[in-house]
C-alpha cells in the first residue's frame, strides 16, 4: 500500500509528496529525492504520519532546518519529516526582574528564539543567535558555540518516541546531552518543544555580545557559501579545523565540482557554485578524514548527519 493513498484514507488534512529534492532542504545545497515528503501542521498530523509509515514499514527521517545534514545523491527511500513551520510557536512562560521561561516549538528557528530572549533583555541564549537550525534539531545536537550549548539553558524537552508513539515530558538531567549528543540522538525520540530559562541582563550588554559573536562568524567563517558548518567534531584535545590546516588541506578541492575545503575556516567544506554532488561532498570528507590521520595520527569523525551513505 502507498503511503500517499494511505494518509489520504485517514483523512489526513496535510500534503504528501512524492520524489522531493532535499537539495533544497539542506543548507549545503546537494543531495537526492525522499520518496515521501510531508510538513505536518501539528503534533496530531505528526502522529498520524508516523502511524502509517510504522504500519507500512516506511523508514521515517526526522528533518530541521537541515544545517547538518547531507543526503546521499540517491536519496532517502522512505518518508521524510519535515518539523518546521506548524511547529514554530515561541511563547513566553513567565518573566520577571530575575528570569524568563520561554518555551519554544522545535520548528522555531534557534536564531530567532536567541534573538527573542536577548531582546527581552535576558542574557544566555547570545550563541543561539548564529547558529542556522531549528530548536529540535538544536536540542538533538544539543548544539553550542563560544562556550555555551543548549544543556546550559534547556530545563524540559517534549518528544515523541516513535515506536510507541507516546509523548513524554522530561527534565534537563534526563536528556543526558553531552558534546553533540542527547537521548534524542540516542533513542531516535522527536522533539516536539523545549523550555529554557534565562537570567536578567543588561540590555546594551546583551545585544553587544550577539553583534560581537555575530562579527566573529562573519569574520572566521564562510557564511556566504553553502555548507553544514563545521563539518567534523571537534576531537578531545584538539580542533578539526587545526588539525586539517596542519595536513596542508586548507582551500584544497579533489576536483573542479565546487566541493572544497574552506579557504576562510579549515574546519567548513563549501559547495562553492552550488554544484557540487553529495558523492562530491563525501568523497571530499572522506579524503580530508584519512589525510588528517595519516598526518596526524587523530581520526576525524563527521558531525555533519550523513543520511542514505
Ligand atoms: C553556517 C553554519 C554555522 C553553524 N554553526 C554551528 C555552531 O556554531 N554550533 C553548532 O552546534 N552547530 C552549528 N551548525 C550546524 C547546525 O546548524 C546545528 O547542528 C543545528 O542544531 C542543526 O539543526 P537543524 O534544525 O538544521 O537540524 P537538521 O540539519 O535538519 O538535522 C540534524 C539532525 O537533527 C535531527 N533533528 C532535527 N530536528 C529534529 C527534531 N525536531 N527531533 C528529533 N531530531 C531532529 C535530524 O534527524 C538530524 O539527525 C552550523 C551550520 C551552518 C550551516
């Protein structure tokens, strides 16, 4: 049975799509087709699509913003999920002169959610502000920079285990984030919503310190070209970036697809041109993975989510 037909049966309000691109879901601008594509509207849209996929057996992919994420050029043979607009309400819990809680749909775009809170005037979310992804896939990576990740203002995290289909409520502890990791990661759980709490601040201080964090990317990375960002975990004791421009690979290119290590920032593969294939991009990663540990002894492990490889 179909899955199109078969939401249709149910009487499922939103749109199922055949064969889309995920080129254009992924901020690296490559990649091939999910057999099926849909964007539910709300937590009840998401459960019925996962019901009929588990009922036919459909592999699901749970899709962000897709900042980290790069699809084989064969594509996803299965259902892709898109967590975005009918999940992107941020609402204010509770504020006063010492704190906020603010609670915010995993389709939330984590800049405007970082935005948000400085504005208000309450200071710990400054990192959020440049960081491309959603609030979901932020909370999965348990995403960070310059110091601070979502564990350090995340307080409750709502997700949906896929396999029972229940949706559970859990506190800080329980979402066990470490250095691009969470239960989320682990478990394959949806997030559906997360609570974080801030501490007042001074304003001009405040939006001082995003416009400086905001400089520094401007300054030390390649905004303006398609990528996933930093494209390897950082290893302990060391940075992926340092460690790619020791092995004399920074700015290097295999070839002439446009895939290339950043000139700017070691650490960034680009898709200069908008060209390049995922076979390109991987083929890329690959090379800079064995040349960095054939230089310096360190294995460089992908952070960028590679689907379909
Ligand atoms: C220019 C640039 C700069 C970046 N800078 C940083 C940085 O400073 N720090 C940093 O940590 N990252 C950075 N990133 C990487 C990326 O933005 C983060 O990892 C971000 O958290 C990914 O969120 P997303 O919504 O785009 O997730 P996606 O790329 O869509 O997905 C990433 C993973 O999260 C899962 N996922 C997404 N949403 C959900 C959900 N609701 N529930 C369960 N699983 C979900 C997906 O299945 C996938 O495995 C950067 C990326 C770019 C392009």
């Amino acid at each position: 049975m179909d899955l199109v037909l078969e939401m249709e049966k149910l009487g499922y309000k939103g749109l199922v799509r055949y064969d889309v691109s995920m080129k254009k879901y992924s901020t690296f601008k490559a990649g091939g087709a999910a057999k099926f594509f849909a964007e539910p509207m709300n937590e009840d849209e998401l459960v019925q699509l996962l019901y009929t996929a588990r009922g036919l057996e459909t592999d699901v992919f749970i899709l962000g913003n897709g900042s980290n994420v790069l699809f084989a050029d064969s594509g996803f043979d299965g259902l892709v999920i898109k967590i975005g607009k009918g999940f992107s309400s941020i609402d204010i819990i509770s504020k006063n002169e010492d704190e906020l809680v603010i609670e915010a749909g995993a389709g939330a775009l984590l800049s405007t959610f970082g935005n948000m809170i400085a504005n208000e005037s309450y200071e710990g979310a400054e990192f959020c502000c440049g960081i491309p992804g959603s609030v979901g896939g932020a909370v999965f990576m348990n995403a960070g920079a310059y110091g601070r990740e979502m564990k350090d203002i995340v307080t409750e995290v709502t997700y949906i285990d896929p396999k029972t289909l229940n949706v559970r409520t859990i506190g800080n502890e329980e979402c066990d984030f470490g250095y691009r990791r969470s239960v989320f990661e682990r478990e394959g759980y949806i997030v559906i919503k997360a609570v974080a709490k801030l501490k007042r601040g001074d304003l001009s201080t405040i939006l001082n310190y995003v416009n400086e964090l905001k400089n520094k990317r401007t300054a030390s990375q390649p905004l303006e070209l398609p990528s996933a960002g930093s494209t390897f975990k950082r290893p302990e004791g060391h940075y992926a970036g340092a460690l790619i421009e020791e092995a004399g690979l920074k700015g290097f290119a295999i070839d002439h697809s446009g895939a290339q290590v950043s000139a700017k920032h070691a650490g960034f593969i680009v898709n200069v041109g908008g060209n390049a294939t995922a076979t390109d991009i991987k083929r890329l990663i690959d090379y800079v993975s064995d040349k960095v540990y054939e230089r310096c002894g360190v294995r460089l492990e992908p952070e960028v989510r590679l689907i379909g490889f």
